[in-house]
C-alpha cells in the first residue's frame, strides 16, 4: 500500500467526518507516519475509535483552539475538544516558534484528546531544528508502584535530538509499561507464560500466568522507575496545565459519556545555544560513531540508536509502501464506505485478492 | 551522629583545602543531605575522592565560575573545575533566577566535576517554589543498549514538584542502570545468583551470576528505555554544553591525568503559569491523596510517592543522628586528622566505642 494512496483515503475520511481539509490532512499525515515507521498501534488501524467520537460529538471537528500566553516563554492552548493531533500540532509549532525568539519554549496543553504516536511531534520539532520533550497524560492503564489497579497512563516518555554529521537524529518514543497489553494477550492465546515483573493479577499478586496477567495490570517499566516518570508526565501534562489528571483522563475506548480532557505539555529548545550548528553535527556524529562502534553484547548484529530502526522501517515502506494486514485494511475500507469516500481500485482489490503468502 | 556536627566538621576539611567557607558549607550541606536521605552512596563517606583531587589539583577550589547568556532563557556556566556541588549549586540558582523572570530558565553547564546527589539541587529548586530538571553526564559505567562495554553513565534522571495540601514534593532521582553495582558486589560475596536482565559477563554474555556480572557490566535499567534516557543526558548535559561526551568524562576514581570536564543541564520550570497557587496546591494533593488512596499491590502497607521515603528518613533523622557506620566515622575522622580539623570529642568517642549493637 502507498503511503500516498494511505494518505489521501484517511484524509478523505477525516474531512468526510467535518474536520477542515487542512486539519484532516494532519491527522493522515500523523496516522500514516505511523505505519510508515512501523507503529502499527497508533496508525491507520486506530481510524474507528476517532470517527466514532466525532459521530458522538465527544470530540469536535472544528475546534476553535486558543492560546494564552504566560511571563516570556511559556503558553497554554485550549484544546476545545478536537483531534489530539490538530491540537498536539499547533501547541509544538507554538513551542516552536517561543524557542525560536527565546531559546526554549514551553507549551501546556489542556481539554485535548488522545494525540496518538508522540514521535508525530517530535518529527515536527526536528524538521525545525530543535530538541524537544513531547509528553501527555492519558486514561488510567497502570498501577502506580505498590497498586494493583490502573491508575497512570501508559503513555510515552518522548525526546528528541537533531542528528549529526553522518548520524540520524535520536527519537526516543517509549511507552512506560514494562510491555504492550497485546504482547500479554498473545501470550495468553499461545498458551505461554510472561516473564516476572510484567503483570500483576487481578488481586494485586506478582504471575507469570498470562491469563493472570491480562485479566490483571501490566507493571510499569523498571517498576518503580517507570512509574516516576508515567507520574511526572501526569504533572507536567495534566496538573500543571488544567486538564483532567489522576485517574480523571476518560478512557477513549469504553467512555461514552464526556470528552476525554487530555493534557499535554511540549518543550521546544534550540541546541546550538552555545555552540555553533556545524560543531554541534560534529559532536553528534561523534556520539553516534562512538556508541555504534562499541563491541557488541553476545547476539547483537548492530547498535542501533532510539529512533534508528523506525527510521529504517519507514525509509523501506515509503518506497515499498506499507504493508498493511488484512483487518487494517478491511477497516480503513469500511470506515471509508461508511462516508462514501472513494476507495481507489488497486487498494479495494489487494482487499479483496488473498494475502500473497497463500499463493495465487 | 547529629546532622550539625557532622556538616561543621565536613566544611571545616574542605575549607581546609582551601574551599572557601560558603562553598566548604554548601559541599558539607549537600554531602550530608544526602547521608540524611539515607543515600549513604553520596554522603560523608565520599569525601575522600573530592578531596584527594583537591590535592592533586585536579578540582579547583577556588573556581572563577563565568556565566555567558544566549537568547532570553538559556545560560552557560563555565566551571572553571571546580567542585561539582558549587558549580551545580551556582547553575540550578542561575536556572531559578531566569525562571522567575521568564516562566523557564535553562542552564547548562560544562568543565565541572561530580555533582555528587542530584536531589540536592531539586530540593533548591523545591525551596524556590519551582519545578526542576537536573541531568548531569558521567564517565562511562554502563553499555548503550546492544553494547557490551561502558559507554554511558548512570547518572540519574532527575526531577521535583512541588507538593500540594497535605502532600510532600514529589522527587524522583533515580540511576538510570537496572542496579547499583554494589548490589551485584554483595550477591557475589554471599554467594548468591542475581536476576536476569542486571548484568552481562565480560564477554558481552547475559549471566545470573554475580562473580561473572561484577566482572562484566551492569545494564541499563528497562534494557533499551533506561539506555535511551542516559544517552538523552549525555546529549543535553554533555554534548550541548560542550563538555566531555560520549565515553570521555574522566572517571574521578581511575583517571587523575586530568580534570574530568563533567556536564550538567539544569531545567527550572515556574508550576503557576496558569492556574493559580492555590489550585494546584489542590491539583498536587489530589493526586497524591488519589494515588496512595488506591488497593494495594500484595506485600504493600503503604504506596509511597517518589522522594517520600527519603523524606521520612531525613525527618528523622534530623531529629535522631544519622547513623554512620564504623567505616564512614573512621572516613571522616581521618579525612580531618589529615589536615588538623578539630574532631569533637563525641565524635572521637562514638569511633573507638564498640558497635550498640554488639552490648557493650
């Protein structure tokens, strides 16, 4: 599947659903991103649950997003609602336009939705030339160390450096749950056990009994480090900036009832502040060399730096295209149908063909 | 062994290395804050490291600490190699003072030294009512994920919040390697194996042994997360302050060929900006009183915030002693026999007095 062709039917869909061409063509850009990089949990497959709230309006197409402005550096945008997306964009390009003028930029976020794959900002920063922290709060998924019920978002600790001479820019996007709920299910579907520290059971009992474990909570990563930090991304991106926060975050999935009031906070700043942009490259290219040159741990073919093996994925899928499984691509056609939104022929029929790998 | 006594005769040695006074106290203060804390790792008992490079003139105790500014909110400190607390110390104020006037302030440093417990310098930001990042970079002790020798440091992510109605700061300070290596040290003198996932042998293999784990390294915490979050550090204490980087801070403890060109980022972050001091009082006991409210993991009496801990200790231990072990006293008294500090008799007397412990 072209990443283009991917692009205009998700585009296609948004707007179909009232969000501005402009607007929708970001959300089309951050979900195939995605899949472009190999994020299959935040890409394309995602499109139901955000038209579904948009047919609810539990979030508003056309948010009317505002902005104040506090002491030098520092803004807050009102999310009114809409697509995280939308308003994750404009608050990094705020962020980005405070650092700048200034060197640093901070931009806190309140009443927006879920923003889907935080890389999306990152990306955005380093194109402008920036460092940058992108993070959010989100509806409970964890337990804070020592509970045993979902408590803290599982969301990502995101962070962002340009690259160097010879070396791609670091992207660090990782979730900090010890692992993915699905990595738990497929366990449990395989009939296999989980490694200790992965899950509690539903009485709060260290398993290693997939079943347990998924009818449990996933820990978070390096226990209680993972939830320091799933705990200050709660403060800095939900408390700081007005939105909901602990445990107040409506789980997008099963919470019908009100908009979600997600927080988020970005903080855009400007590396060659002391030193010159070309013995910047210089050192980061150093430090890519250096740590990828290094002897290998037993099995290792290649060190790869954060943001290393995505960039690779999404390098190869832009020229093969993406390689979308089946239900993904049943989805985006009968979220496409649903709206009347022309399904080019070649994807209705690689739909409709039986997967390669079968034969033919 | 009361806090006072032990700071008067901490700051008299390094003022006796020709530390002036204010700086010799605010050492004396950070290294037993931290012995207060119950970080024995980074109390008194260090002391002989920092001032063994004194007298090798490999830290300066004199330093001319020069500040150049760029852009509204950022700052460079030059250390001049002075000791790690003074030049750390003189940053996080500068970072408060740009804050206070700016919403943020950013300060980093270059050609400073061991910063010794990075919560010293949150609790200053704390005492100022802000927020705060402190990253420090540090020779190499730990792989890159993938690697098999130390590359990066373990330097702790570090950051504060303040508290809210009837909930302490939240302080997260916290190495970013899966252990310390004195606990794979005790496993191997007890005999004991040591879980998968803290270590590899020399040659770059996964081991649960502890003998072959201490011969090899300690690896980083969450495998690639705590990997990711160190070579964040590296970046913006290390390569953007143009201090040493990438495997060439000098170990302080191996290495007294030359100074060890140590880098800092310091980050101060104004929590009013928007909701008013009062709300998020409320906002920050909320979610303390929400997340200790919860059902309790097994095995758990109390869920306890980050820093909380260390905060109960400290409290007290203000009021108690801080109880050295023999080895530490024996540190202190020699270190202050070495350069004629007078040791108070009580001082003297708890050393050559056996252990309570053992009757007496």
């Amino acid at each position: 599947m072209p990443a283009e062709l991917l692009h205009r039917v998700t585009s296609d869909i948004f707007a179909a659903h009232h969000v501005p061409r402009h607007d929708a063509d970001r959300v089309a850009h951050c979900l195939v991103e995605a899949d472009l990089r190999g994020v299959a949990s935040h890409g394309v497959g995602r499109i139901p649950i955000y038209t579904e709230r948009l047919r609810r309006k539990l979030v508003n197409p056309a948010p009317a997003l505002t902005t104040e402005r506090a002491m030098t550096v520092a803004a807050r945008v009102d999310g009114d609602n809409g697509l995280g997306f939308v308003v994750g964009t404009r608050a990094m390009d705020l962020a980005i336009e405070i650092a700048t003028a200034h060197g640093v930029g901070l931009v806190l976020v309140h009443r927006s939705t879920h923003y889907g794959m935080a890389a999306s900002y990152l990306l955005q920063a380093l194109e402008a030339g920036f460092c940058a922290f992108a993070f959010t709060n989100a509806s409970p998924a964890m337990p804070i160390w020592g509970g045993r019920e979902a408590f803290l978002g599982t969301s990502p600790f995101a962070f962002a450096a340009p690259g160097g001479d010879g070396s791609p820019p670091v992207v660090v996007d990782m979730a900090m749950s010890v692992v993915a709920r699905g990595k738990i299910r497929r366990a449990m579907q395989r009939g296999e056990k989980i490694p200790e520290g992965w899950a509690l059971d539903a009485e709060g009992r260290a398993t290693t009994d997939a079943k347990a474990g998924y009818e449990g909570v996933v820990l978070p990563a390096a226990g209680v480090k993972g939830s320091a930090l799933s705990l200050m991304m709660e403060i800095l991106a939900g408390v700081l900036s007005g939105a909901a926060f602990g445990g107040e975050v409506r789980n997008q999935y099963i919470d019908f009832e009100q908009p979600q009031n997600v927080g988020h906070c970005f903080l855009a700043l400007k590396p060659d502040l002391f030193l010159p942009r070309a013995e910047l490259a210089q050192r980061m290219g150093d430090l890519a060399r250096r740590a990828k040159s290094g002897p290998k741990a037993q099995g290792v073919d290649e060190i790869l730096l954060p943001g290393e093996p995505e960039a690779r994925i999404a390098a190869r899928r832009r020229l093969d295209g993406i390689p979308l499984d089946a239900s993904e691509l049943a989805t985006v056609i009968a979220e496409a149908d649903a709206v009347k939104v022309e399904v080019p022929a070649s994807l209705r029929a690689s739909a409709d063909s039986p997967p390669r790998a079968m034969g033919a």
